[in-house]
C-alpha cells in the first residue's frame, strides 16, 4: 500500500449556495488522486489532528492512504511519483481540489 504526506486544499464547490463550509470529516473520505500520465486512485484522507470539517481553501496537511497501490501497480506508478509534485484531487472527472506530495513510503 503506497501513504503520502500531502499538503491538501479542497475548492469551494462552484455556484454552491450553500451555508456548508466544508468537508465533513465524521464520513470516510475517498476521493480520486491524479497522479498524472492517466494514473488515477482512489485514496483514503486520514489527518493526525481532529478537525470536524476540511474548511474550503483552507490547506490541511494530511496522510492519504491507496490500498490499491501494491505490486504491479505500484510498479506503473512509481516513476512518476515525485515530492513537490502537484496532483489533482477528483470526484470522478470534477476537480475538487489539489495536493502537493510532501512524502512517501
């Protein structure tokens, strides 16, 4: 299983007219991650301090998880895996937000 360090934003939704603030943090987070070259997992978002919700343009640092991510896949993956990089956060082909990779193991 690949787990990164990453700096993460979410956007604020557009046209949204609601009161909502944010990303509730009680539900499992999964979105998509694009890592570029057509490499798209989905990863689980896990922070070390207790937010109640990932406030809009506010940035989080965060561990995401991609139990998907093992042998052959990580093998496909792996060179394009970069620190610095910058990736897209997804909800199927709708960006949501961004991260930058600060590490990996």
């Amino acid at each position: 299983m690949l787990i990164i360090r990453a700096e993460i934003i979410f956007f604020r939704p557009n046209g949204s007219f609601s009161i909502n603030d944010g990303i509730r943090t009680n539900i499992t987070l999964r979105p998509a991650f694009n890592f570029g070259e057509g490499l798209l997992f989905s990863g689980m978002v896990e922070s070390d301090c207790v937010y109640e919700k990932y406030i809009y343009e506010n940035m989080y640092v965060v561990s995401v998880k991609f139990p998907t991510i093992e042998n052959e896949a990580y093998e496909a993956i792996q060179s394009v895996i970069k620190i610095g990089m910058n990736l897209d956060i997804q909800n199927a082909s709708r960006i949501i937000g961004k991260a930058k990779l600060l590490d990996y193991i």
